[in-house]
C-alpha cells in the first residue's frame, strides 16, 4: 500500500486503489480482491458512479485489470479486481528516474552559468608526447616513450 500513498495518482483514483488493495489477500500471490461497487463507494466516501470511473481510469493506466465473475443462473457477481503492483512500481521507479534526470541537467545548466567552457584544441590524429612541441594523447597503436635515468657509472 505504500506504493499507492507515493503515487502520483489522482484523489479519486488513489482512493479507490487503497480500497482495493485493502481487500487483497497478502498470503497468494495474485493480487486479486473481490469486492462490489458498492462496498467501495462506501470506503471510499465516493458515489458507485465516482468508482467506476475510477475503476475505468486504473484499468486504463494498467493498475488494476477486472476479471468478470459470474453466478449459476448466469447474472453478473462481483468483479474481481487484479491490482498490478508491479505496474505501479514499475510507475513509480519511471518517476524517479525523470525526477533524477531533471535534477543533473538542472546541476549541469548551474555548474555551466557558474563555470563557462573554454574551447580546448583535441589532438588529432598521429598526436603524442613523441611529437615535436606536442602535448597530448598518444595516437592509437603508439608506443609511448620511456625516460631513461642517467647513471654516473658504466654497467658492469
């Protein structure tokens, strides 16, 4: 249910999700609830038409898929509601993320105003420490150069 509270779902929709998953059983793992328009209305403070509109939005936002249940006599029973946790955190990790996103380009755009880029020369190709009053990477396959120390005294 913590999922739902950090959602960022309408009131209505909120709502009713909390009533639905109240009514999901914790002990299998298929997120299914049973209960009547009705019982929901009166969780929720809400008509039986506010539900079923909220019902229609979750649906479409993937959050809760209806499964049709059905009497003997063939009337229509109560609906089963599947509440897709995963969705919802699958929703809410996507919030993250752009939330995270908005944040670097926001500390990219300070760091810039703060710190304006200077145009710095890229070594072309065939660049290196070797080259003649060049300061750079070693181009690609080069072997870069060793510095041998000067010793006073011959080898032995």
């Amino acid at each position: 249910m913590e999922a739902v509270f950090r959602s960022d779902l309408g009131g209505r929709e909120r709502m009713v999700l909390l009533a639905l998953a109240d009514h999901v059983n914790v002990d299998d793992d298929t997120n299914v609830c049973w209960p009547s328009v009705r019982l929901l209305a009166r969780k929720t403070g809400s008509s039986r038409s506010t539900v079923q509109r909220a019902i229609r939005e979750l649906r479409a936002l993937g959050l809760v898929r209806v499964v049709r249940r059905y009497r003997a006599n063939r009337s229509q029973s109560s609906n089963g509601y599947r509440v897709m946790l995963s969705e919802l955190q699958r929703r809410e990790l996507a919030a993250a993320q752009a939330k995270a996103q908005a944040e670097i380009e926001e500390l990219d755009a300070l760091f810039e105003s703060a710190y304006p880029s200077v145009a710095v020369p890229v070594p072309g190709p065939g660049t290196g420490p070797d080259a003649e009053g060049s300061v750079g990477v070693p181009a690609r396959g080069s072997v870069g150069v060793r510095r041998r120390r000067e010793r006073s005294s011959p080898r032995a």
